[in-house]
C-alpha cells in the first residue's frame, strides 16, 4: 500500500504539467469561447472561392473576415501574425468523421436507428480533436456508423478544443442523417439476427421506413386536423425512428449515404425520386464515376477517399481518378478522411487529387474547404477566405500542397486554437514523464496496484 | 446469524419494562461522534423500539434497559450507503459485472432469434422501425424484491448499515428503495419503499446484441420511454376531461406507467454516471424532460463537472470504488495501461475533497466496489487527497441520507433518528480501529471476529458485482 501511495505521489508530480497542457483549463477556455479579433498579414491566401492571392492580409473582428488585401491596419490592440512566408486557407472541414463519439458509432440492433443520435454522445474531451486540429482541421462532420440502411442522426462540429459540447456545433447547420447501402448493412444482419440481408433487402427496408413515414405523418396530420374541428381525441404516439425519416420528406434533414457501387447508388436515386427528397451526399461512392451525369443531374455531392480502394470487394472497383472525374464534370466532390488519423493530413490528399487528375489548386483546395461546407449546407458563412465568413483557417508554413507542409496555428471564430509553437514547448514535460514510466517502474506498479 | 438476532430479542423482550414494553438499550461512557453535533465524551445513547430516545453524559437509562458498558470505546452512526444492491438476490445484483460466457451469450441469442422468427416475421417492419428495447425495467420495485442474505452480516459489520437499493442492470433499472441491512424479513428492512427511479444511460446487454448496442441507442430509448410516458400522461388529462366518457381508456402500460410519478416531481431521479462525459449527457438529458433535480451515483469525474452540477444543483454519491471511469465496461475508455488507471484512481480519490470545496452535496456509495470491507480504507484515500475528517463522517452518515431523502431519519445519533450505531474501539477515521457491536434498527449485534474488516479481504464474498 505504501508502495503504491510513493508510486502515486510521483505519477501526480509527473502527470500535473501534462495534463494542464492536453486540455485547456477552464480560464483558457473562457478565453477562447468568445470570437476573437486579429489581423493576419501579409501571407499567401489561398481562398479557395477566388483563386491565390500574394502578400495579402485578412482582418478579422468578431471571428468574422472582414477585409481581405494588401496592407491593411488593424486597430490598436488587435493580435496580429505576421504571415510573411507563410499559406492560409480556409480551416479544413472534414465532411465524413467518427471521431470523438462516446459508447459506440454504431446503433446496430435494428435496420433502422435513426432515433440515435451523435450529438448525445460527442466527447469533447477526446485528445482526437486536438491531433486534428493540429492538421488544419476546424470542422468535422461526424457520423453515426455504416452498419443500418438509415443511420442516425449527424453533428457539425467544430473542434473548439477546451470548449463544452454545445459551444462546439455548428451554429445552425441543417440537420443530416447517415444512410448506408451495401456490404456493411447488410453483413450486420446476421449477429443481430435482423433483417435484410442482401442489397434489395437493403432497398426495400429504406422503401418501408419510407411509406411508414408517410403513413406516421399523416396521423399526426390527422390529429392536428380533428384537434383544429374541436374534436376531443388522444395524440398520436411519438416515433423517434420515424421522426427524422418525416424530417427528409420536409426536406429538413439533409441524407448522406455510404455507398461504394454505382448501382446501389441509382437505387438510392430512383428511392429518392419515388419519394422526393433530396440526397445531399452519396458518402465514398467509389464507383461515383460511372453515373457522373446522374448524379450531376440530381444536384448530389460525392463525398469520397483520395486513393483508397480494394480494400473490400464492394471497393474493387475503385479509382485514384474518381474526384477529378467528378470534379471536371461540374460534380462537387470532397475528400474526408474515415479516421481518426487520416483526418490529420487531408490536405496531403487533397493534393493527391491534382496529382492524380489534373485539377486546379482551387478545385483541390475545395475538397477538403467548400464543397464539404456546401455538403453540410452551411458554405454560406464558412469554407472559403470571403469577407464575411468565419474566421476558421489554417496557417501553413508553406504551399499546403508540397511535401513538407505542415500547420503552424488553426483558427476558429478568430481564435487560436491550435498553436506548433506552443505546442512544441509542451512537449518537454512528456519527455520528462516518459522517463519516468520506464519498464520497472511500471511492473512494480501493476504489482502493488492489483492488490488494492 | 438469524438465530443469534432471535436469542438477542428474546433476552431484551425478557426484561422489558413499562416504558418500553418491546426492548430498550443504552451505551454508556462512549465517546459518540453525533456527526450532527459535538463529539460528546463519558456519554449515552438510548434507544427504544429501534428508536434513539437521549444522547447524552445526562442521559436518564430506563432501569430494564439492557446496558453496554462502552468504557474506551467510540459510537458512530452507521454509515448510510448512497447506492448499492445489498439485500437483492445475486441475480439481480449481478447487473454489467457478471456477464455470461460466450457460449451462453450465443445460445441466448440463438433461442432469442428463434423466437422472434416464430412470434413476428424477421423481416417485418415493427422489428426495425419501432424495436423493442432492453433495459426499460421501470415498473421493477425493488421493494418487491428485497431477499435478506446471509451476507448481509458482513456488510453491517463493514459498518454500512442503511442503503439505497436497487437493480444494478438496465437503463431504467426500476424503483430504489431505502432500506436498513436487517432483517428478519424484507418488510422489515424497508425505510421508504419508493425512493425514486434509477436510470443508466448505457446499453442495457453491456453492448450486446440486442436494441440498445450502443449508448446513443440508450440515450434513445431513455428519450422515447419517457415520451411514451408523456403522452400516457396526457391521455389521461383528455380521457378525465372528457368525464372519462367517449374515448377508450387510456393504455396503461406498466414500464410507462411507473415513469409518470418520476415527470409529476413526485418521484426521485438518480443517474447512474461516471465519467467526465456521462456526468453532462445525464444532467442534460434530466433536463430535457425537467426531471427533478437528478443525483449522480458514481461519479468518479465528478470534480470536472462542478460548474455543471453546480447550476444544475444537483447532488452526488461518489462511488467508493475510485475505479477509473467505465474500466472493463469495453465503452470507449476500457483498456488503459496501468499508469493512466493509477493516475484516474488519484484524480478519483481526490474527487471526495474537490466536491466539498466546492459546496457540492456529496455522500458515499459503496456501488462498484468489488471489497465491501474497505469502506473506511476508502474513505482514508479521500481523507489523504484533502477531505478533512468531519467531512468524512458527514458524507458516510449524514449527507447521503439527506440527499435519499431521510435526513430526519438516518445519518447522525440524535433523539428521534433510527437506532443505526456502530460501537468500535480506536478512532474509526483518524487511528487503528474495528467494529465491535452493531445497532441495527435497534438491535444489538456482535460484530462477527472473522467478519472483521481486514487488508485483502474476503473478495469472494464481499463481491457485489
């Protein structure tokens, strides 16, 4: 016991310094929950709505971008950064992400599970938020998991690091779902003894939800009708696992789909013009190439992988040249990471698609800036360097494109909330607590604690 | 044990006297620790019927009144126990700790899949669309399944003596009740049968098979329940508006039914809640139906909330385990290495001092712990990690019975509280010290020698979980 106690002692005085600096503390909080105000200068803007600009500067007040060009001043007391040799862009937003969510991304007893939903669960504390952040990333979209034909409901999250979870969303984003179609709906059928269990059981289950949504409506509809004519009658039962499917009818939940095969994706298609709704984005649509017109047609973003393919039979079919195509066909097309890790490094692939397929920087830059926030619908006050969209972006410290490119300082909302510098100075106390938990001392501590 | 408590009731019935015909003990030349008030010295404690009747160095004891001479030795309130399953068969005690084998797991859910393909076809809508959970084990009253052990001995001598009980598996684990831990019989033991409802937002299978598999998929079903209860509730408004004529009854579901007193504030909401995360997510989702101000069980992030429970005025039943947050519960934290586990059992221990700084009202829970004997032991970590000493004795005794709601009942030796005492030599908290006797419900009790707390004790059967 004594032991144990010494061991304990040490591991305070080791693990104070670092874990001060791996979450903020309440008052650097506090500090960065407001929108901040600073004056970025003189720095090569890529802005993803209008082409590269040199030697300019971005004035931001309120977390806003309220001037964009060469020279400009900043009151007195504004924080500035010199961005003399250095990129900006717009923060990344990585449009397809599980990160941070708390006690399983899959809702996979029943086919259906869109009464789940990520914003109960998101983790604010997850260290995940931070790696990302240190990759330019500011927003991400997280979704519940691939295994029921409709999944649950979406977050847009910002990775406000130190902040708690409502402080974090996305401040009037539209509501969105996961959909899935294929291999993984399908092989969760049997562990869970449900149904279906092949990709026409796949159709057929969205079909169902679908006319019971209908079906659901209109009882309410009725309710609210004989309720309007005075008459005396009991309510409805609430269906959350049919509220947000009435939601896409109403066109207030936006669909995004994980799908690989270009046939399960026209399926999805003709189910979506059956019922008129909108699909918002068909999610890795690895063979996306092969129905460009399609989906052109019905206005849908494909949200897809820079160069992932074969990893399943479902992706055999894929290619390195699938967002190019879309993107030289008018589709908009964006690159998100599925992970945790990649996540960190998506402007790398977002490179790989010039290098792949022949795209302007600006089309790249969008994959991973734009075309994710028109995805999500909110490009309307983020995803590009415009006046009068959120201060969120990442200062490089070169072409975010080139091989050794890496983040210097993530903002969001004119915050700083990611910095290499200060970042690097932290590093020092990890060293230090690395020591410290060498071999022996860690056996002797497994000894001593068992016996609590 | 049953037989020695029926020896000891036939002694005091035999020299009952008038003031109180059933039985009447004192303790005398203790020192008591009254917790509510001063430590008294050479002092008395009288009890009649179960009840404490004077405290004091002037007590008057009754002439029939059997006395313990407790010259040297020290009285204490019995500890009252924020949480735990004590007095529940195993089975229902067992709750996420005891999880079946693979072989059963998978035998259950091939009879379950079985059945389910007999009863409703598997690929008919109502499976997917409207799935039935697990976990919604709201109607359950605990009351109703109370089953004195045998083992109960070994907890009173721990020095635990009162609790709040219920279920430990489910989402909606059913209604606790307050009961003091002796018998002879169930009804006996009960203190408040109905002590509100205890709720879990975690996967009712541990992450099974069945609905729910995830915590969002709780959280879900913990949402539709209560709407589900909601609109019972307002079925019941329109049908006795309507002169309770010209509609059908309304559905009284019994899981939905036992939920209404919970959204009419007449009934009690504990939170089953560890971590940092669950903590918020259950403050939020009490809200969401403006339960009434939730308890916390567990709680062993508790101190990173505090602004939260703060605004929420929410109170606390820190679990003594100091178990890092969900360890082997396979959500999300499992796994740490041994470093990160001792350093979450630090921050845990200093849980306890951070609340009381605070202003937070905390009591402890022996829920969790896998030795019911190291309860003080525990208590010493805390009281190592900044919790003073009368904080202690107040969020062993006090406290938590005021958080269950009988603060006039249990928690403190005062005339008029029910006759919980622990009699021990040394000073329990602060020195060497063990249990000698035990009044429980004003019963005198020897404490049993191989009973007595000590390190690395009897894990078999003190285990809980």
């Amino acid at each position: 016991m004594n032991r144990c106690f010494r061991y304990a002692a040490l591991l305070t005085l080791a693990a104070l310094p670092l874990a001060a600096q791996a979450y903020p503390t309440p008052q650097q909080a506090a500090g960065l929950a407001a929108p901040g105000d600073m004056l970025i200068s003189n720095a090569t803007v890529l802005t993803a709505s209008h082409g590269r600009l040199e030697n300019t500067s971005i004035l931001v007040r309120a977390g806003k971008i309220t001037a964009i060009g060469p020279k400009l001043t900043a009151p007195a007391g504004t924080p500035v950064i010199d961005g003399t040799g250095k990129f900006v862009i717009p923060g990344i937003i990585d449009e397809h992400s599980h990160t941070a969510v708390d006690g399983g991304v899959n809702e996979g007893a029943p086919s259906v599970s869109a009464m789940a939903r990520i914003k109960d669960v998101i983790n604010p504390h997850d260290i995940n938020i931070y790696r990302q952040l240190a990759g330019g990333v500011t927003i991400i979209h997280i979704f519940h998991g691939s295994a029921n034909e409709i999944g649950g409901e979406d977050a847009v999250v910002r990775l406000k690091w130190g902040l708690p979870v409502d402080e974090m969303l996305y401040p009037n984003a539209p509501q969105g779902i996961k959909f899935a179609l294929g291999e993984n709906p399908k092989q969760t059928a049997n562990p869970h003894g449900r149904y279906p269990a092949t990709r026409q059981g796949v159709d057929d289950a969205i079909r169902t939800a679908f006319i019971a949504a209908q079906e659901y409506k209109k009882r309410w509809d009725d309710y609210h009708a004989a309720v309007a004519r005075g008459e005396t009658v009991y309510p409805p039962r609430t269906n959350l696992n049919l509220e947000p499917i009435v939601g896409i009818l109403e066109g207030k939940v936006l669909v995004h789909s994980h799908s690989y095969v270009s046939a399960e994706m026209q399926g999805l298609i003709d189910i979506s013009d059956e019922f008129h709704f909108h699909i918002a984005t068909l999610e890795h649509c690895l063979e996306a190439y092969k129905i460009v017109n399609e989906i052109k047609a019905h206005n849908i973003g494909c949200s897809t992988f820079a160069d992932d393919w074969s990893y399943k039979m479902e992706a055999l079919d894929g290619i390195a040249y699938n967002a190019a195509l879309l993107e030289h066909k008018g589709v908009r097309a964006a690159i998100n990471s599925d992970s945790d890790e990649r996540a960190r490094r998506l402007y790398q692939d977002a490179a790989k698609v010039i290098h792949y397929g022949d795209v302007t920087e600006e089309q790249a830059l969008q994959t991973i800036t734009l075309n994710p926030a028109w995805m999500l619908g909110i490009d309307k006050t983020v995803g590009s360097i415009d006046v009068g969209k959120d201060a969120d972006l990442a200062i490089f410290n070169g072409d975010p494109f080139g091989p050794s490119a890496l983040v210097e300082k993530t903002i969001i909302d004119g915050r700083v909330f990611f910095d290499r510098a200060q970042d690097l100075a932290n590093r020092k106390p990890v060293a230090m607590y690395e020591q410290l938990f060498k071999p022996p001392l860690s056996l002797g501590l497994a000894d001593d604690g068992g016996g609590q | 044990m049953k037989i020695a408590s029926a020896l000891l009731l036939a002694a005091a019935c035999a020299t009952a006297a008038a003031q109180c015909p059933h039985n009447s003990y004192a303790i005398k030349n203790a020192t008591v620790i009254t917790v509510s008030g001063s430590r008294l010295t050479g002092a008395s404690v009288v009890m009649c019927n179960g009840v404490i009747t004077a405290v004091g160095a002037d007590a008057a004891i009754p002439a029939d009144a059997e006395v313990l001479d407790a010259t040297g030795l020290t009285v204490y309130p019995g500890f009252v126990d924020g949480f735990s399953q004590y007095g529940l068969p195993e089975e229902r005690a067992a709750g996420r700790g005891a999880r079946p084998d693979g072989a059963e797991v998978a035998a259950a859910q091939a009879r379950e899949i079985a059945a389910t393909l007999d009863g409703i076809p598997v690929n008919d809508p109502r499976r997917y669309l409207d799935p039935q959970p697990e976990g919604v084990e709201s109607d359950r009253r605990t009351a109703e399944l109370l089953d004195p052990p045998a083992t109960l001995q070994a907890v009173r001598d721990s020095g635990v003596l009162a609790s709040l009980v219920a279920p430990a598996d489910g989402i909606f684990k059913g209604e606790a009740a307050l009961v003091n831990l002796v018998g002879p019989d169930a009804p006996a033991m009960l203190i408040q049968p109905r002590a509100g409802q205890v709720i879990e937002l975690r996967p009712a299978g541990g992450g099974g098979d069945g609905y729910p598999a995830s915590v969002m998929g709780a959280v879900a079903v913990y949402r539709q329940t209560l709407l589900d209860a909601r609109r019972l509730q307002t079925e019941i408004g329109i049908y006795q508006k309507a002169g309770e004529k010209g509609l059908p009854p309304p559905h009284y579901d019994p899981k939905t039914s036992a939920l209404i007193p919970l959204l009419e504030h007449q009934q009690a909401a504990y939170f089953v809640a560890s971590d940092w995360d669950a903590i918020l997510r259950a403050l939020k989702l009490a809200d969401e139906f403006h339960l009434t101000t939730p308890t916390i069980i567990g709680a062993t992030e508790a101190d990173k909330a505090i602004p939260q429970l703060q605004a929420a005025h929410a109170a606390v039943l820190v679990s003594l385990s100091f178990a890092p947050a969900a360890a082997g519960g396979g959500f999300g934290r499992g796994g740490a290495s041994p470093e990160v586990q001792a350093r979450q059992r630090q921050a845990a221990e200093a849980v306890p001092a951070a609340l009381a700084k605070a202003g937070v009202t905390f009591g402890f829970a022996t829920y969790g712990m896998t030795a019911r004997q190291q309860v003080v032991e525990q208590v010493k970590a805390a009281m190592r990690r900044g919790l003073s000493e009368a904080d202690a004795w107040k969020a062993l005794t006090l406290w938590p019975a005021q958080i269950v709601g009988a603060g006039n009942q249990l928690g403190s030796i005062e005339t008029g509280k029910i006759a919980n005492l622990v009699v021990a030599s040394g000073d329990p908290l602060t020195g060497d010290s063990s249990n000698q006797w035990i009044v429980a419900d004003g019963r005198l009790l020897p404490v049993h020698p191989a009973e007595r707390p000590a390190r690395g004790g009897d894990r078999a059967a003190g285990g809980n979980q």
